[in-house]
C-alpha cells in the first residue's frame, strides 16, 4: 500500500484510510462468500442418505466436489 501511496503518477479519489477500509471490507465479503460456500458443501453432505462420517475419506471427497461445484457456479477457479 505504502508504495502506491507515495507513487505520484497514482491519484486517488478517496482518503488512503478509506481505500484502507474498502479493501478490508471487500477480503471480508470474500471469505464470507466461502464460508457460505463450505456450508453449502457440508449440507449437501449432510442430506445424502447414507450417512458419511466427517472426515472420513469419502465425506472429504465429496466436500472438494460440491465446494468446486459452488465456486464454479460463482464463474471463479478453484
């Protein structure tokens, strides 16, 4: 952050503690999204008839598989 503040050919349109705080704010709705995410996953764990035990092999497998499912439908990379 230092280095793009004191970068003169870089103007801002905002206070630096407020680009501070939109970026805070922007990781914190990230990694929200992700937890929404992994719960999303664990759940459809979760309904499966069969009961999977967590952390078993199988629940991990399947956990990756919906997870990138969930990511994919967002159009991100996993």
């Amino acid at each position: 952050m230092e280095s793009i503040f004191e970068d003169e050919q870089v103007e801002f349109q905002e206070e630096p503690n407020e680009i501070r705080l939109s970026i805070v704010k922007s990781i914190e709705n990230e990694l929200k999204l992700y937890e929404l995410l992994e719960q999303k996953s664990i759940d459809k764990i979760d309904s499966q008839k069969k009961t999977i035990k967590e952390g078993s092999r199988e629940w991990e497998i399947l956990f990756r598989k919906y997870y990138k499912d969930e990511v994919s439908k967002l159009g991100k990379s996993f």
